[in-house]
C-alpha cells in the first residue's frame, strides 16, 4: 500500500496534460506522477525531464540504451516499481528480450556490446552512489562515447535516481497494466536480482 495515495486523472488538472502525454507513451496512466501530481510543479518538472532524457527522439543515444541503462540504475537500487517500468519500457522500446533476461550477465553475456558494458558499468555503480563509478569506467565510457552522449547516460541515471528514491519512498504501487506485462514476460523483479 503507498504511503501517499494518487490523485485521480481528474484531480490533478494542473499536471493533467503532462501525465497523458505520458500515458499515451506508455499506454497507462503512472501512479507516480498522480501522486507527484500532488505538487503539479514537481510532477510537471519531472515530467519534463522524462521527456527530455529518455524520451527524446533526438536523442544522441539509442533509445534501446537508454532504457538499459534506466533499467540497470533501477535494478541497482532496488526499486521495484521502476525496475518494472523499465523493463517493459525497454521492451517497448526495442530492447530484445534475450537481453532483458540477461541484463545482469552484461559483463560476461556475448548480448552486449563493448559499449553497452561501459555504459552498463557506470549505470550500475553511478547509479548505486554517484562517486561508485570509478575513473577507470568513466574512461572506457569516454571510449565508446562522446561528450553529448555521456551527458545524456549521466542524465539516465541522475533522472531514474530521483526516480528509484521517490518511488521507493512512497511504495508507489505498480500498474496493472505494467504487472500483465510482466507476468507475461519472465520478469524477475529488483528485490530478486540484488540478491542473486
């Protein structure tokens, strides 16, 4: 049960346009941004950033990546709510299955480019603790990236680590929507991945 019950579509008007914008992304109505909603500015904000980060369709990085990388911070923290999101967004965003169930084997799965492990890497420990990414992965980072683009990796997973602690704090239910979805497709939740 959420700690902050979400407003209804109706209630909250001022952030309305945004959440629907999203919503006809994602083909459901996210219990994260009725709760924000309760702050409009801070939902609108987010909202804008989302828009902005992940989707943007001028993005300088594949947005199969993006959603990786979303996935992997969120797997990092332990937050169920936007490791399901994740998932099924980077479904719904070109991201094959095969590499969906084996994201935790990136290091070692043939899957994953070199360039995917990089940027896998830092999502990983940056997304854990911003200064848990090492010089030496910021580095290979550098390698497979240039500057625009490692800003918008960065971006990813500063986006998601606000995500991943408010979502977590709030025990943000998730959609049943996301939870159809999930079920249909092998998904092993964060809980279960950071203790394997």
């Amino acid at each position: 049960m959420p700690h902050i019950a979400p407003l209804t579509i109706e209630e909250a008007q001022e952030a309305k346009g945004d959440i629907a914008w999203l919503a006809s992304a994602t083909g459901f109505t996210a219990n994260s941004m009725l709760t924000l909603s309760r702050r409009p500015e801070i939902a609108k904000a987010v909202l804008g950033l989302i828009r902005a980060v992940v989707r943007n369709p001028d993005g300088t990085v594949d947005a199969p990546l993006r959603w990786m990388v979303a996935h992997v911070t969120s797997l990092s923290n332990g937050c169920s709510y936007c490791s399901a999101h994740t998932f099924k967004n980077g479904a719904d965003n070109g991201v094959p299955q095969n590499k969906l169930d084996e994201i935790w084997s990136f290091e070692t799965s043939e899957l994953f480019s070199d360039a995917e492990r990089a940027a896998l890497r830092v999502a990983l420990s940056g997304g854990q603790c911003p200064s848990y990414a090492s010089p030496e992965d910021m580095t290979e980072l550098r390698r497979h990236f240039n500057e625009e683009q490692i800003v918008e990796i960065g971006a990813v997973i500063a986006l998601f680590g606000f995500n991943n602690r408010w979502n977590a704090l709030m025990e943000t239910e998730i959609e049943p929507e996301v939870t159809e979805f999930l079920s249909k497709n092998k998904y092993r939740g964060a809980s279960e991945d950071a203790t394997d």
